[in-house]
C-alpha cells in the first residue's frame, strides 16, 4: 500500500502544477505562418520540490514563458502531455529575415524559480542564474521547419550555463533531459513562398582555429578576429561575416573533434559581457563581499557566453582527410599542444535563396573564396592576414562538405581583388605590420632558395612564428551538393551472370597488345584511306605518279591490294588459335580466306558509321574565314558564336589563334579567356605557354609542367616541352622528355589529342599540308603543330632539331619559310622557299607558298607563274587565288571539284563571279548577263548565305541581281550591317573573282586582265 501511495504522488507531482500566466498576444497576424513549441517534459537526475522557470527565445523574441515541476528520475511521463506551450509568426515573403533564420538557434532555458543570483539578457529576455549548476539551456536547430519538414521531435541534454568546478562535475547521463516538439503551421495563401523555401540550400562555413600565428596568444594584447563572404538575400549577392573573440586553446583541444559554437549568439553574449563589465561600478567592499576580482568576473562571463552558444553536432575528421593542397605540416602544429594557436570553433550559416545557389557555383569557378585573420592590438599595431579557399571540389556531382587547411598571406588589396574579385572584408591594420621575431628571422634566412622570384615569394609567405606560414583550418558545409551525385543504376548479380553467359558463349575478338595489328588500327587505316580518296582532285589528275604522291602518307586503293594477305594474317594472328589451324596449309589458307569478309566487316561498318555530329554555322564559317586569311571577318563570327557559347573554351582558343596574325594584345587577352574557362586543355596549355614564352619565358614554365602531369601519353606535347626546355638551356632535362617520350612510343601507349588538321577543322590553315610520313623526323609533325597554333619561337627550334636529325628536305624549308612568313618577314620566306625549289624541284606546296609570298609582295604576274608551275592544288586557298592564272574552261570544273570536297561561300562566290563572266573572260555586269546566268548566280549567293548568313559580299550581288524592289532594300541593307556595301560598288563592276567575303583579300583578276 505504501508503495502504491507513492507511485500516485510521483504521477500527480508532474501533472498539477502551477502554470504562469503567458504573456499577452499580439492580434494573429494575417498570412502568416507559426512555429508551435510544445514541451513535453523536463527530467533531473533528482527529486526536487522547486518550481522552474522554462523560457524559449528565438531571433531576439520570447516564444513561451512558463513556470514547471521537472519530472524525477522515476516519475513517469505521459505521452502527449504538454508542459508549456509557445508560439511564435513569422512571414515567409520576407526573404531578407528567413535568410538571417538560418544563423540563430532556438534557445530553451531553465533555471529553478525566484532565484536571486540571477542577470537578464535584454536581447532574450533570459535570466542567467550565476550560481553554479542552476541554470541549464540548450540551443535547437529549427532550420528544417522552415525549408520542408512538418514537425521536428527532440530529446537532449541541457548543459549548465556555467561550467561547474572539476570536483563537481557530472556526468552527460545526469544532466537535464528536456522532451520536445516543435511544429510549424502553413498558411495555404504563402504556397509560392513556401516552394521556394522548399528550393533553397543551405551554407555553413566553420573556422575552427589558426596554428602557428606570429606570436603567443595573448587576450591583453591583440583581439583577434576573422572574417569571410557568405551568400546573401540583397542585391550584391555577398555579405561579410566576423567571427570575433577567438580564443586561447584549451589544454586538451583537438581539432579533429570539436563542437563549434553559434557565433552570432557567441557574438551578442560578448558584446553584452563587455557592456555589462562597463557600467557595472563595483566597490572595493562590494568585492569583498562577492569575493570576485574582475579577472574572475570576466572568466566566468566568458564562460557562460561560451556554453551558451554551443551546438551539439560534432566535426569528427581525421588529419589525412583535411584538404592540404600547400602541403603544411599538420601534424607538426595540430597534435602538438601551442601557445601559437588561436581557437574559434565557430560557424555562421545562410540561407540560400533562389539563384543563389547558382552564383555561389559560378564564384566558385572563377574566383578563389577569401578569409581573412586579423590581430587587433592596443597600442594600433597587430597583424592583418588574408587566405583563399579553393572551393572547386564542391563542384563535383555529390560534394557538399570540405574541411581545409588553408595558409595564410599578408594582407593585400591588390591581390584580394585579383583572387577573390573583392575589397578586403574588414580594415586592415593603419599602422605597418610588426615584424616577425627575430629568432624566426634567423631561422628563415638559412633556408636555401633557388631564385631570386622563389625567395620573394617564400618571403612573402612567411606569415608563422617558425618561418613557415600561418594557416587557417575550416569547414565548408552544404545541405545538399550544387550539382547531384551521378549514381549508376544497380545492376543485381543475376544480370551480371546472364550477360557473362551470353558473352561466353559468342566468340569475342581479342585485342592483340605485344604484336600485330588490332582491328581499331584497321578500321583507321580504311577511314584514312576514305577521307583521302573523297578529297583527291579528279580534274588534271590523270598522272599516277602525281595520284601516288599527293597520298604517300595514307593507304590507297594501291597499298590496300597489296597488303591485304598481311593485314588478313595479322588479323587471324589477333583473333584465333593459330595451333589448330596450322597442321597444314589448306586450313591455314581456308582460315585466311575466312578472315577477308572479317575485314571487310570492319572496313563496310567503318565506311557506314555515323556522321559526326554537324558543325555550328557560325564556328564552321569562322573556320572558313580563318583558314582564307580573312581574319577580320573570321573574328567577327568567333565573336558572335562566342557570345552564345560563353563557357566554350575551344571558341576563345581559336579566336586568339586568329588575332595573332593581327594583334598579339588581344590574343593574349582571348587565350587567358580560354584558359580561364577550361584549364585542362591540351591545345590551350600549349598555345598559351607558347604566348608566354615569347615575352616572359620564366612563366611559361607552369604550363609546360602542366602538359607533363596531365598528358602523359601524349608524344607530341612532351617534345614540344623538350624543346622548351632546351631553349631555356635546361639541356639534361629536354634530353630526358625526349627519352621518355620515345619510350611511351615504343611500348605503344602514346595517346594522341585527336585534332586533325583539316578543313573545317580547328587546326586547318591556309597554306597545303605538306606530306608528313613516318620515316621523317617527328619534330617536323610538332613544327606544324606549333605554326597552326602560331607558336613561331618553339617551332624554329623544333626545326632546328629536325635539321639535326634528318637533314634537309622539302618539308624543312616549307614550314622554315613558313614560319617567316607568319611574322612578317616575306622576302626571308620568300628566299627560303626558292632555295628549296632549286635544291628539289617543283613542288606543289613549295609553289602555292611561293605564290602567296609574291602576291604579300603585289608582284601578281609572278603569282600567276608560279601557280602555273604548281599544278592543281587541293586546297582552298590556293585554288581559289590561283583560278585567275587558268583559262576560262578550266576554272569552272576546278571550282565545282572543291565545292564537292571542302564547300565553302567563298567557293560558292567565285561560282557565282563564274557565272557571270563572258566567254572573252571579261567581266559581265549584272545588266549585261544573260538571264540564266543570272539565275546561276542568284543561286551560288543563296547557297553561300546558308554557310555563312554574314557573307556581305553575297549579299551584295543579291542586291544587284534580285527584281523585286522590296528583296533589293533589303539585301542592300543586309550588305551594310555586314560591312561591304558601298554606293560606289552597287553595280559591281569593280568586284572580281577574287574579291568575295573579306576586304583583305587582296584582287589579282584586274591586275591581270587591265594590267598597269
């Protein structure tokens, strides 16, 4: 009986209890929406007969104020009871204040009732009960109510405001245990707020401590601060946050596992410590009888500020998985105990709002993240340092959370707004920067440089009391990734198995690694054979030896009849079990037999596969431009296609190609574009070391290093660093690229790039490709790849090479002549080429190159002659300049033949310009011709306009042919928003062949047909 007594008297004394009267409310606001706050129970570690005060506050409002019986260790609580009750509105349309929701907890406080040692917080309203042990509070995330969730249920621990006395310390399991639910209720008018609350992510940045600092930690002497950007609802997208008041590490801090503090609250209780100790004017007796000293004073407010805010989620980690990009000595600092370390373990967290997630994503890209530490000292000296985080790992699909250590560097404007595209985040120290110790001057003047620009910058990073820099350790935390993680499907084992089966049972090929040839090698050998047959000029072509020379670097008709049992033995060689055929030679003949449809399998579906996808018009015009010489026309369309496709590097790549035939300024300005876009690119490392060589050879070093690392099987760019090298006088290492490269050839792992050097490609170019066959020397192949890419200095020593190695032939002095030419220097190429023609006779491209140097130099006779000599060429650009040297019969099949292999609107206006030619070969205005050639040349206009819509010469042949009124207003205006539309010229009788897209295409048919 006694016990049942006592069981009825445990469950009434947590259920009749006095309730304090809440405060007055407010009317309801309208479309609004409200957090309920329902405490459920309070549970002490013993039986108490006192009254409690519980009060709730969250973003500088009280939400429930209520008087409460905390339940024993033994009483039992009913579920669904509610204790007290509080609510609070806020509106959901207000974007500015639902973003500051994310940096303040909901703050719950306890504290045994009429307690007379106790202080009001006048920003919540909370009385901190000094004496220790009475007063517990503990701060709950509520963030999730506001973005997706319903109802959050808690269960935890209340710590004491003031840290007990080691000899009464408890244990975790004896402290408060508080039981509560936190719900929000919706208001169905604020649907849209809420989807785009639903939207939002959210950012936390925690700075966990500094090591090494440039001298001890010393509260009376500096105040230290830190200071980052975070995301923000307002129009510069950006806000400063401080994280103030660091302090000194505790005896046993460990980085590795800390719980970080709310530092906008840590913040607030700092400020009102400071105020408090200010006004607060206490006697010499009032101190006797407290028996407090104002250190003490100040202690123990410190410490209350600090349990006040703290947060109970951990950062467990370890050293190894701390991003460490500078290669600091983490463990010779963060395992070491210091009086160099100053702790915050602190956070401030945003709210990310609409496209806010989207500018963090593009920051991230271009700029590095800045942080700053500050030393404030008394006497206005201290220390101003400065870091920048890079970020990029958070954008990678499933990444939302790095921990970093990161150095720290000198504070300087300059450099903050080059790297972080900002001013600095709080004012740096006015008076100069106190200098580092003279132990560790000492130190750091014994360590070995190699260069005068490598002891600067090791000087300038110097920022740590051991010569080392300073660093920051921090957390960079995300709800949820930028960009979602790329999960495979699951495939289950039974799958796995049935398609292991079928796979066993069909007989697979096998690639062949040791000899022979595999069958990729085959089906490049046809595709090769394809492109050069459907290119091959069929008119004044009937020669075999010339049919012979122009593909002697590709498999032709001829070398595939004639290789065919080879290729077919190789291929039985890779594919089947020669031991079971080999017994005698009618199954080795018959098994060779089987092995021709085999190849003609690969070659039919090599010759049938899919097209590549097609080229943009406005990135294949530009091409065509480019590889014509019209460089001013081509930069206008690379502008144009540049500006729809921002983030394409290989556009900003191509137009600086373009403008280093014409500004080296702005080439440099359109490389550093593409680069900065897209750092990785094989073509872009190359051309912009190439550009860096040529002024400051020291800073292209970066970017040959960068081909080393990340293009290991790429031959090409390991010579052309070689050559680097070897101009910088670096002879043993250039000696050593080129070993290794020829190694990686050897075992057959190189990898090339996959850019061809053809019409309408990236690389094409104006000049004819002279042949580049396999017993050359390879640096002839880097040569012309450095001159399409116009790096001029690097190529002249490749060549250099070359001549060492082979000796002279054609090739040698085409692109040495070549190479004059591209920097101006015509009569150099011009001499060089001649020497080659004397030494080896007519050669095509020896011709062409010939030609294009005379006409540089106005000597257009001389053009046609050597055009004449050169026989027909297969490319554009000199077929086209080179059709006023030929007889009219002849020029319009020549024509037609390049408009079937490399269409382009500059072949499609010399048809037209064809059209429109008399049979004396004199030129026809459009008031003469006759009607069909009108129509012919109407048509080839049209045609050109669908490769290139800003063809202003088309445009302006329309408008002198086209009847209609209406069609000629319009092709004029057309022809002069493209430019090339002058009164003068309306009835073209000054345009010629020649004449067709760009003003720089110099007219050599009225020099001929009315010479001077």
């Amino acid at each position: 009986m006694k016990h049942a007594k006592k069981e009825k008297t445990r469950k009434s004394s947590s259920h009749s209890l006095p309730k304090m009267e809440s405060p007055s409310q407010n009317q309801v606001p309208v479309n609004m929406d409200n957090i309920f706050v329902s405490i459920h129970s309070v549970r002490l570690n013993q039986n108490t007969k006192v009254l409690y005060k519980i009060q709730a506050s969250f973003s500088e409002q009280v939400v429930l104020n209520a008087c409460i019986r905390p339940a024993g260790p033994k009483d039992i609580v009913v579920d669904g009871t509610n204790i007290a009750f509080g609510e609070f509105y806020y509106d959901p349309s207000d974007y500015a204040k639902m973003h500051s929701f994310a940096n303040v907890p909901l703050i719950v406080q306890i504290q045994p009732f009429g307690s007379a040692s106790a202080q009001t917080d006048s920003n919540y309203n909370i009385q901190i009960d000094t004496t220790e042990g009475h007063v517990s509070c503990c701060n709950l995330d509520i963030l999730p109510l506001f973005i997706d969730q319903e109802k959050l249920c808690i269960r935890t621990r209340m710590q004491p405001m003031v840290k007990p006395s080691p000899k009464n310390q408890k244990s975790w399991c004896t402290l408060p245990l508080i039981t509560l639910e936190v719900s929000v209720n919706r208001h169905p008018e604020n649907r849209m707020h809420h989807e785009v609350l639903k939207l939002a992510n959210h950012m936390r940045v925690t700075v966990l401590a500094a090591y090494n600092m440039p001298e001890a930690h010393d509260d009376d002497k500096f105040t230290y601060t830190a200071a980052t950007n975070m995301p923000a609802h307002n129009d510069t997208k950006i806000e400063t946050v401080t994280f103030g008041h660091g302090y000194k590490a505790p005896a046993r801090f460990n980085v590795t596992s800390v719980c970080p503090s709310w530092e906008s609250l840590r913040s607030i209780e700092q400020q009102l410590t400071e105020q408090q100790l200010t006004e607060q004017q206490l006697t010499e007796q009032q101190l006797n009888e407290q028996q407090l000293t104002e250190q003490q004073l100040t202690e123990q407010d410190e410490k209350v500020a600090d349990i006040f805010t703290v947060a109970n989620e951990k950062i467990p980690c370890a050293i190894e998985v701390i991003a460490n990009e500078d290669e600091i000595e983490l463990d010779k600092y963060v395992n070491v105990p210091s009086e160099y370390t100053t702790v915050w373990a602190s956070f401030h967290r945003c709210l990310m709002l609409g496209d806010a997630s989207q500018w963090v994503t593009d920051y991230i890209r271009d700029h590095s993240w800045p942080l700053e530490v500050h030393m404030y000292g008394s006497d206005s000296t201290g220390y101003s340092f400065m870091s920048f985080l890079s970020l990029f790992q958070l954008l990678y699909p499933g990444e939302d959370t790095m921990l970093l250590a990161v150095p720290l560097l000198h504070a300087d404007p300059a450099l903050m707004l080059e790297r972080s595209h900002c001013e600095p985040l709080l004012p740096p120290n006015q008076t100069q920067l106190l200098a580092p110790p003279e132990q560790s001057r000492q130190e750091f003047s014994k360590l070995t440089v190699q260069s005068a620009t490598s002891a600067a910058s090791a000087t300038s990073s110097a920022t740590g009391r051991d010569g080392s820099p300073a660093f920051v350790i921090l957390q960079v935390k995300l709800a949820r990734p930028l960009r979602p993680a790329a999960v495979p499907p699951h495939v289950p084992d039974e799958e796995l198995m049935q398609m292991l089966s079928e796979l066993e049972q069909n007989k697979a090929p096998r690639e062949c690694t040791g000899r022979g040839q595999r069958d990729r090698d085959w089906a490049d050998t046809v595709r090769l054979g394809l492109q050069a047959i459907r290119r091959l000029p069929y008119y004044g072509m009937t020669e075999f030896c010339t049919f012979n020379r122009q593909l002697a670097e590709t498999r032709t008709r001829v070398e595939l009849m004639t290789s065919f049992w080879q290729d077919a033995a190789t291929f039985v060689n890779n594919n089947y079990r020669l031991k079971d055929y080999i017994y005698s030679e009618c199954q080795f003949e018959e098994l060779l037999m089987l092995a021709h449809p085999s190849l003609l399998k690969v070659a039919i579906a090599t010759l049938t596969e899919p097209a590549a996808p097609p080229l943009h018009p406005l990135l294949r015009a530009a091409r065509h431009a480019r590889q014509m010489q019209d460089v001013p026309h081509a930069a206008d369309l690379y502008m144009l296609y540049a500006y729809s496709k921002k983030r394409h590097a290989g556009v900003w790549r191509e137009l600086a190609t373009a403008l280093k035939d014409c500004n080296r300024d702005w080439a440099w300005v359109c490389m550093t574009k593409s680069i900065f876009i897209y750092p990785r690119s094989a073509l872009s490392l190359l051309s912009m070391g190439g550009m860096a060589f040529e002024s400051h050879s020291d800073e292209a070093e970066p970017f040959f290093q960068a081909i080393l690392s990340m293009y290991p099987f790429w031959t090409t760019g390991w010579f052309a660093v070689s050559a680097y090298y070897r101009a910088m006088e670096l002879f043993t290492l250039a000696d050593m690229i080129e070993v290794l490269a020829k190694r990686t050839e050897k075992d057959g792992l190189t990898d090339p790039i996959g850019a061809t050097r053809t019409w309408e490609s990236e690389l094409g170019d104006w000049w004819d490709p002279p042949p580049l066959l396999p017993s050359m020397s390879r640096f002839y192949d880097i040569a012309d790849l450095l001159l399409r890419l116009r790096v001029i200095k690097l190529a002249d020593i490749c060549l250099a090479r070359a001549l060492l190695e082979s000796g002279v032939c054609p090739v040698y002095f085409h692109q040495l002549a070549l190479s004059c030419r591209l920097q101006g220097r015509t009569e150099d190429a011009l001499c060089h080429v001649r020497r080659g023609i004397r030494e080896f006779g007519d050669v095509s491209y020896l011709r062409t190159l010939e030609a294009d140097c005379l006409l540089a130099m106005n000597d257009f006779e001389g053009a046609m002659v050597s055009y004449d000599k050169a026989g027909t060429s297969m490319h554009s650009y000199s077929l086209l300049t080179s059709l006023p040297s030929l007889e009219s019969h002849r020029a319009r099949p020549l024509i037609v033949d390049l408009l079937r292999r490399t269409p382009s609107a500059y072949a499609w206006l010399a048809l037209a310009d064809d059209w429109l030619q008399r049979e004396d070969n004199t030129y026809s205005p459009p008031a003469q011709a006759s009607v069909p050639a009108v129509a012919c040349a109407v048509a080839c206009a049209v045609r050109a306009l669908a490769l290139d819509r800003r063809a202003g010469r088309a445009w302006a042949l329309l408008a002198s042919l086209v009847q209609p009124r209406a069609r000629r207003e319009y092709c004029r205006a057309m022809a002069h928003t493209c430019g090339y539309w002058t009164e003068e010229s309306a009835n073209a009788s000054e345009e010629s062949l020649s004449y067709l897209l760009g003003k720089n295409f110099v007219c050599k048919c009225r020099q001929q047909l009315d010479p001077v």
